[in-house]
C-alpha cells in the first residue's frame, strides 16, 4: 500500500467523524442528555456534569465505514478484517448498552458486571473461532518464542479480548487521556501490521486514527464530549484483537503499559484496603491519584502520552529489528 493510498482511511475515518459530531453533540444537549459524576471522584469534576457522553458512537461509526469501503475498495475485505469489525462492534454495542440505560433510563449501574462479561466473552470466543477459521494456530507468540498452548490458547484469548477492554475502559477518566493513547496504540500497531504486509489489519489501524483524529478535537480539554463505554470498551477489544492477529500479543503489554498500570493500580487499590484497610494511591485509577496531588489533566495526558509513546517506540525496535 502506498502512501496516498494510507491516508486515505485516516482522511475518512477523520472526515466522517468530524462532520457528525456536532450534530451528536447537539442533540445531547437539546435533550439534555449528559455524563453524572460519581460522587467518589474528585469533587472539581462536578463541573463537568451534564457534557455530553457516548461520542464513541460517532468514531465507531466513522471507522467502522471508512474500513468497509477502503477494504473493499482496494480488495482486501478479508474475514481477519471482519472479525476485527465485529469485536469493535460488539464490545461497542456492550458499551452503548452500559451508556444507554445509565443516561436515557436514569439508572445509575447500566449493565451488570456479569451482563458485560457474558457479552465480552461471548465476542472473544466468535473472534477465537474464526481465528482458527482462518488456519491460525493455538500458539501463543512471545518475545520471538512460540508456545503452543492447544485448547488453554482459546482462554487466553478471552483473557486478552476481556481484559484490555476493560483496562482501556478504566484508564478513559479524564478530557483526551484515551484518545491521545489510543492514537499512539494503533499507530503502532499500524506500523507493524504494514512491516508484516498485513493490509486488512492496517486498513482498520488506520480508519481508527482517523476517527480519533476528529473525536479528539472535540474531547481535548474541556471536553465538549466523552467518549463513553462505547468507545472505551470497544477500544480496548480491538487492540488485544489486533495483537493476536499480527501474532504479537506480548506486544500489547509494552505498547499497553499505561493501560496496565491504570488496572494494577485498581487491582493494587483494593487488595490494599480489603486486607489492611488502608489505600495505596489517594484515589484510584492512577491519574486520579495524580489529580488529587495537584497534576492538571493536561499535564497528566501529557506524562501518560509521552510514556506511552516511548514503549512504543521501544516495541517497535524490538519487533522490526
């Protein structure tokens, strides 16, 4: 794929979502439609009550388009890139649900945590089977080693499809934080399907930068719009997808490192308090505990971003070496 031919979804994905924002955005607010704040969270975020939420569903829809039509256009609508659609959809879907019944039906809890995790693993296992489908091996692929796993590879999938979902989900917390590392995620990942000669996987990479592109824009700080779990759960679903379809799955441990560090900090967090009562971090995820010592938003987007950006490049020499 030449470069023309990259910019393409981006410029779609980029274009599409930036035409519909508004309108999205419009709408929440004649309805009156917007984000409750927890009670538990830092008390200057009650500002941001009543913004407007769910805006994952206007990138979705502008990368789920861009990488139909650019995949079949340029002939490479292969089942590794539809299924790669369908947990982005799915796991988007199990967001929307969430967002849905918290912000029209005025219920706080949404979906219950086991609602979501029947979803979720429900998604990996159509995800696990056509992966198969497509003559993939139970191998698990692991800094240049190659261990096969037979059936147990199936739970790992789970795993890996569950769980960054989720830690994309609970790193989303404060304007632009996810969007800018998601940005750096799939870019990376974008490299590497592109080094691989993977043109379905990076058609998706690329369709998700645009529609990120022009939904940062209207997330950046003060956000006008929150993403929601429909975009957060949906984010994280396809990043651990992506992973195993390039065979790099370790690879989303570094490119992910701020993921991971957001979900150890919870894990950390309650193991902390149920076994001594006390807490490690003033309030958890970590960048509320950067919050509450003083950090701006910005300055913590910024470290997050930069620390982000740096494992990537670290994962990149590691793979294209």
């Amino acid at each position: 794929m030449d470069w023309t031919k990259m910019i393409l979804p981006i410029a779609s994905g980029f274009a599409i979502t930036v035409i519909l924002m508004p309108l999205f955005i419009g709408y929440f607010q004649m309805k009156k439609y917007g984000q409750e704040i927890r009670e538990e969270g830092p008390k200057w975020h009650n500002s941001k009550a009543g913004t407007p939420t769910m805006g994952g569903v206007v990138f979705l829809v502008g990368s789920i388009i861009t990488a139909i039509w650019v995949s079949l256009w340029q002939g490479v609508a292969t089942p590794s890139l539809m299924i790669l659609l369908f947990v982005f959809i799915v796991y988007g879907l199990l967001g929307f649900l969430d967002d849905f019944i918290k912000i029209f039906k005025k219920r706080n809890m949404g979906l219950t945590s086991i609602q979501k995790l029947v979803g979720q693993i429900a998604g990996a296992l159509v995800f696990y089977f056509v992966f198969l489908y497509e003559g993939n091996e139970n191998v698990l692929n692991f800094f240049g080693l190659s261990v096969p796993l037979s059936i147990f590879y199936g739970l790992f999938v789970m795993f890996w499809l569950v769980g960054f979902s989720n830690a994309v989900n609970l790193a989303d917390g404060i304007d632009g934080l996810v969007s800018g590392l998601a940005v750096i995620s799939f870019a990376t990942y974008a490299i590497i399907a592109w080094y691989q000669n993977q043109m379905d996987v990076l058609i998706v990479c690329l369709s998700v930068i645009g529609g990120l592109a022009g939904f940062f824009i209207y997330n950046k700080k003060p956000a006008k719009i929150f993403m929601g779990d429909v975009g957060s759960l949906a984010l994280g679903g396809l990043l651990a997808g992506i992973s195993i379809l390039l065979h790099q799955e370790w690879t989303l441990l570094v490119i992910g490192i701020v993921y991971v560090i957001e979900t150890a900090s919870v894990i950390l967090q309650v193991f902390s308090f149920k076994l001594t009562g006390k807490r490690i971090f003033k309030m958890s995820p970590i960048h509320h505990h950067f919050e509450m010592n003083g950090w701006s938003e910005w300055k913590i987007d910024g470290i997050f971003w930069l620390t982000a950006f740096i494992f990537s490049v670290v994962t990149l020499l590691i793979c294209l070496n």
